[in-house]
C-alpha cells in the first residue's frame, strides 16, 4: 500500500508538469483580455474565426482606441449633417467604427446676416449634436466645425462689418473650442467675401497662436475631373496671401447611382486638384497630396461598397492623403472601419 500511495503521487507531479504554466484565455469565462481592433481583413464583428458557429460575442464596455487629437484630421473623417440627423451618437458610432474624427456642419448666417445659426435657422448652442462633442472627446476623439454649406450662405458672404464677423466666429470658437474649422462655400466669385474671410481667418490664427494653441483651417471644395474651378483655385490663394495657414482643401466629388468607374472619377479628380495645388497653397508637389482630403458623395450607401472601400483606402496611404470622407448617403460600418483602418 506504501509503495502504491507513493507511485500514485508521484504520477500526479508528472501530469501537473506536463499542463502549461498559464491558463489560456479561452478556456477560461472569465478571462478579461482585450478583443482586438476589427480591420479590413479581419472577420466581422461579433463572429469567432474558426469556429463551426458563428457565436456572438459581447460588445467591449470599455473605450474602443480611436484618433488622438492632433490639431488636423486625419485618416478617415465622418460627416455629420447636424440639421438633417440632430441624433446622431458621436460617442456610439466613435465605439462601432473606432473612427475618432468628425466633422459637424453647417454654420452659416442666420437672418440678420452677421449670427451663425445651425442651417441658417437654429441657434448656435440649441443643436443637440455639437453639445456631445464633449462626450466624444472623452473617448480620445474629436471633432472640427463646417461653416456654409449647400443649403445657406457663410457668415462672410452676408455679413459686411468685420468686427461683426469676427464676433461671429470667435462666439463659436469659444463654445466648442474646436480644433478646426472648415469652409464649405459657394462664393469664390465674390472678391469682398472672399477679403472678409481671409482677413477674419488671418486674425483668428493670430489670436490662437497668441494663447498657445492651434486653430486648424480648412476648406471643402467642389471637384471635378478638372481637379477645383479656376475661380476656387484663385480663392485659395488669395486666401493664403493674407496670412492664413489653409492646412487642407476637401474635394467633393459626386458618385454617379449605378455607374461604373466612379472611383476612376474619383482618383482623376484627386491628381488634377493635385496640380493645381502648388499654386493655390503654395506647396510643392510631394507635399501637396498631404493637404488633400478626398470625399466621395454618395447617392446611396452602396454606391461604396466594402471593396471599393479597401481601394479607396489604399489610394489615400499610397498617396499620404490628409484623409478620406464620405457625404450623402451615408456608409455602412463595415465601409466605414475599412475607411478608418491603418492599412488596406
């Protein structure tokens, strides 16, 4: 009985040897390792790769990495129409996609002409999407403030007294603290517009620079395979001539419903505005995709599907874009984490 006790104990030492030092964290239920970041090539949320069934997995409670602010935005950048979609989730949809960057529009005159106003009509601090911008940037992201827009005229086109436009403007950087400021207009044939904001916007910088901080400027132009009109192209520089730092130019470009080639279009348009951009930014040619965003405009989501998406992507890494957008239609979140996702 001794000598059997004994073989007895010493088999169980053996098999303890043999198990590994640490439990793996799938055999455990309780393991609390991270999930990592879903990327274009990794399988969609929620399903275990190799599994014979696609189990759901829980959503991570726990902040998902998105962008750091950095000044400008980068990769890829999500618009938000804040007078078509007052409800939408900044933080949530930051949790879904892991995208950090947006872009809140539009600011542009309200009735007197001189007071910004969400779409012309809301007042500025009554729109339930930029007072998240808070919530967003506690999850590590951010977002920039669009002025103009399609449907209402930018502050500088209507109002005539500058200090009145410098008011304006400050009221708004002083609500949101953005770290940028984009311009969305239509009013590039307009010389005494065009004087007003380019003086605003060179008083602006100034005054950032003079308390510590950066004020990122940027414009979004229409563009077609001609690259920007003869009239935005002159703008820019005449902009740029008074002292303004224009980080970047967003070409819009329109995806034709149903056609192919719309991203054949759409990389023609993004190297005819590269040419044009050593004399509306004064930059040279290397540096000059870096100050292009390039955005899509969709007539419906699957005008950008997923594998058009990893194309696009690739264009904007292999050329160094700025970042890459989307208006209209709205994306999927697939597209969208393809869009945002560090390589192809």
């Amino acid at each position: 009985m001794a000598l059997a006790a004994t073989a007895l104990i010493a088999a169980t030492g053996y098999a303890l040897c043999l198990l590994p030092a640490q439990v793996r964290p799938d055999w455990s239920a309780t393991t609390s390792a991270p999930s990592p970041e879903p990327s274009a090539t990794s399988p969609r949320p929620g399903v275990i790769a190799g599994s014979p069934v696609a189990l759901r997995t829980p959503e991570p409670s726990g902040p998902v990495p998105v962008a750091v602010r950095s000044g400008s935005p980068s990769g890829y950048v999500v618009f938000v129409d804040a007078v078509r979609d007052p409800e939408f989730d900044l933080a949530g949809t930051a949790r879904r996609t892991g995208a950090g960057w947006y872009t809140i529009g539009h600011l542009a005159a309200g009735p007197d002409g001189c007071t910004p106003r969400w779409g012309g009509i809301t007042e500025q601090g009554r729109n339930p999407i930029a007072n998240r911008i808070g919530s967003l940037r506690a999850r590590g992201g951010d977002a920039g403030l669009a002025f103009g827009g399609p449907s209402a005229r930018e502050l500088a086109a209507t109002c005539p007294d500058l200090d009145r436009l410098l008011a304006a403007y400050r009221r708004v950087i002083g609500s949101f603290a953005p770290a940028v400021i984009d311009f969305e207009i239509r009013d590039s044939t307009d010389p005494a517009a065009t004087g007003r904001r380019a003086a605003a916007l060179s008083v602006l910088q100034r005054e950032a620079a003079a308390s510590g901080r950066a004020l990122t400027v940027t414009f979004t132009l229409p563009a077609s395979e001609s690259g920007l009109s003869a009239s935005d192209s002159a703008m820019l520089r005449t902009v740029r001539a008074a002292g303004v730092d224009i980080r970047a130019v967003n070409l819009l470009v329109p995806f034709q419903p149903g056609v192919p080639g719309n991203l054949h279009r759409l990389a023609t348009a993004a190297r005819a505005a590269h040419a044009q951009f050593p004399y509306a930014l004064g930059v040279a040619d290397g540096p000059a995709w870096q100050r292009m965003g390039l955005t899509p405009v969709l007539a419906a989501p699957q005008d950008l599907g997923p594998g058009q998406a990893r194309r696009l992507a690739a264009f904007r890494m292999r050329n160094g874009l700025a970042w890459v957008s989307v208006r209209g239609a709205p994306p999927s979140d697939e597209v969208s984490r393809i869009l945002g996702a560090t390589r192809p």
